[in-house]
C-alpha cells in the first residue's frame, strides 16, 4: 500500500538546461535542432520560437530563451490554442 501523499517518480522526455542561460540566448537553430519536442507551458514558457536572418539576408527558425532558465530546467514553449500559430514575432 502506498499513502496517497507519497511522491510519484516517473520518465520524463524533454531537453533541459545544462547550466543557467540568459535570456535572449539561442539555444538551437533549425540547421541544428535536436531531434526531440519541447514541453509546452501556458503559465512560464522559458523560450520562443523566432526567425532569424544570416548574414546572405536568407532566413532561419531559431528557439531563443525568453527568460533567465536555470540549470535543470525543461526547455518550455508557450502552449497554444491555435495550432496554426506559428509562434514566430511579429
């Protein structure tokens, strides 16, 4: 029998901060992005999906951090409702 206060362990998959990284950073680019889906937040999303332009004027999708994420932390997307939002700044 377990109490039912006991703490629940599970796996979970995602890609997590190594070490604290400021804002603004980016953390992958679509040239590099890692094989894996980021968790989805709607209270504290840590990080945006952006476009960016290289230095031949061509542009690219990058996942920039939004906010300071400390070591540990689950990279986290805003969640969204609309699942033709492409998460991209205006």
């Amino acid at each position: 029998d377990v109490p039912d206060d006991a703490p629940t362990l599970g796996n979970l998959d995602g890609t997590y901060a190594a070490e604290d990284i400021e804002s603004d950073t980016v953390l992958f680019t679509e040239h590099g992005m890692p094989d894996c889906e980021l968790h989805r937040s709607k209270d504290d999303p840590n990080c945006r999906l952006v476009e960016l332009e290289d230095e031949s004027g061509d542009s690219y999708m990058a996942i920039v951090s939004s906010r300071v994420i400390k070591a540990g932390e689950f990279f986290t997307l805003e969640d969204s409702d609309d699942e033709d939002d492409s998460g991209l700044d205006p």
